[in-house]
C-alpha cells in the first residue's frame, strides 16, 4: 500500500471515531459505476456518468480527482491529460480554461470503433460542482483523491465543495450520499481530521491484502469504514478475515461476470466496475430471490 500508516501516525492526531455508513452493510451488493459506465462510453464524462445513473441505476458515480493549476477539481483518472484527451501534460500545468478546450471523448471512438458514437466526440473534462450540479444531492458520490500529495489543499477543496452543495448534512451522510477513498492514507486523516462524519474507504494495491497484520487493520478500522482492495487478491479466507475487523469491502475493478458472482460468493458488499448493468441485473437476481 503506498505510505500505509501505522497506529503511531494515527495516535498523532488524536481521536479518531468511525463515521455511520446506514447503506453499506445492507444485504443487497452496491453497484458503483467505474469512472462511470466507461466500458461503454467514455470515462470520467457526462456521457459516460449519464450512462450509469440515468439509464443503469447504478449505486453510486465514481469520481476521481485530480487539480487544475488553479485549484478547480476535476474528474479524471491521470495525473496527465494524455490518455483521454487530445492534449498533452499535466493536469496541474492546465487552467480550467485551458482544459476545457479539450476532447475528452474521441479517443474512446478511436480505440472501441465498435461502441463508437458520434455525441462521445468533443465531451469536455467535468469539475466534481458541474458532476453534483447535474445529478443532485439525491445521487451518490463514490469520490477518489487522486495523487493527493501532488495537489496541496485538495481535501479542503473537496470538502468545500460537497459542503456548497449540503452534501455534508449529516442526514446526506448517514445515508452514505458520499464515500471519500483513497489509497493515501494521509490523504484519508487530513478528510477525518476535517468532518468527522465522512464515511473514508482505504484503497489498496496489488498484493497489499495479505500483508496487512491485525495492528495494522484495528488503526484503519478506527478512522475508515470501509477497504478497496484489488479484486485479484480477494479469497474466502481474506474476505472472512476483512469482514471479520467490520470492514464494508468494495474491490475494483471487476468486468466480467464470473468474477461478480464468485466475489459475491465470497460476501463481498458491492464492487466497482465499468459495467454497471451486469453487476446491477447479479444484484437483482438476489433481491427476486
């Protein structure tokens, strides 16, 4: 995991209580829409977003969050504008002016030339205000720091501009309206230490699972509510193990749908992916049950 802190970082910042999650440890899985419905449409985009809420009914609409050179969020996976635009370089050297000349939707035309639409070309890159602004404090917001130790002052930004839109009323929250992950743990304290009552879900990588010792998960358990990891690394026996410490467990990314039915076997309780619609119709098949 990177810069996994331990129980001596923790300690340092005092009392740390866990924030109510109502949602998340429901019986029924939670299907959070990968970068949107990005296997079919262009991710981090209101036509991929549209996609997912609108027409998939997908749980929850994942953010992620990088920060432009003057301190605007926006959704975007890489630090750089290279893989899903028309520009080149870094989010942070981009105004958001600058950045909205680009087309955030035609490479996905290029490389998926069968799930090719005309309307993907030309989609621009959204801000975390103008995503909440078009779907509402009714949504669900699955949000990600992004490269946090890069953008100085981006939990602060992030909560200020859920608190514009009353996401943060602790009526909003409880009912898990929004999750803020990670997989900088830093980045998780710096959001705990702001609101308490955010509802945090530590990211981790490849591998990462395992090697976490009791110690380690009872300091994550203090502050975060839930664990992402790698849904390669997830067995039965780990899944008992994470759910055994009270953790909600949202693996990324799954695609296919054996993989969706063997991690719900497994008691996982939801899982990102780009496909909301085959997970969202495995859920359902369990609530005819």
């Amino acid at each position: 995991m990177k810069k996994f802190v331990t129980l001596l970082l923790v300690s340092l910042i005092g009392l740390l209580v866990l924030s109510p999650y109502a949602d998340a440890k429901n019986k029924v899985q939670t299907v959070v829409a990968h970068r949107g419905a990005s296997g079919y449409a262009p991710e981090h985009t209101f036509a991929s977003y549209d996609l997912s809420h609108y027409k998939m009914k997908a749980d929850y609409i994942e953010v992620d969050l990088q920060m432009t050179k003057d301190g605007q969020l926006v959704a975007m996976h890489d630090e750089t504008v290279d893989r899903t635009t028309n520009g080149t370089g870094l989010v942070k050297d981009f105004t958001l002016a600058e950045l909205k000349k680009l087309d955030a939707g035609s490479w996905f035309n290029e490389k998926y030339p069968a799930l090719a639409r005309p309307e993907y070309a030309g989609q621009k890159v959204p801000t975390l205000d103008e995503v909440i602004n078009r779907y509402g404090t009714k949504a669900k917001y699955y949000i990600e720091t992004k490269s946090p130790e890069v953008y100085p002052g981006m939990e602060q930004q992030l909560l200020k501009v859920l608190n514009k839109h009353k996401l943060l009323k602790k009526s909003r929250l409880k009912k898990g309206h929004v999750l803020i992950q990670s997989f900088s743990t830093e980045s998780l304290i710096k959001v705990h230490q702001l609101n308490t009552a955010v509802s945090l879900v530590q990211l981790t990588d490849r591998g990462v699972v395992d090697t976490l010792t009791d110690q380690q998960l009872r300091d994550l358990k203090s502050f975060v509510m839930g664990i992402g990891p790698n849904y390669k690394d997830l067995t039965v026996k780990n899944t008992k193990r994470l759910k055994s410490f009270g953790f909600v467990i949202h693996p990324y990314t799954v695609n296919t749908e054996a993989d969706m039915r063997r991690l719900n076997s497994y008691g996982v309780d939801g899982v990102f992916t780009n496909y909301p619609d085959l997970y969202k119709r495995i859920v359902n098949e369990k609530k005819i049950k």
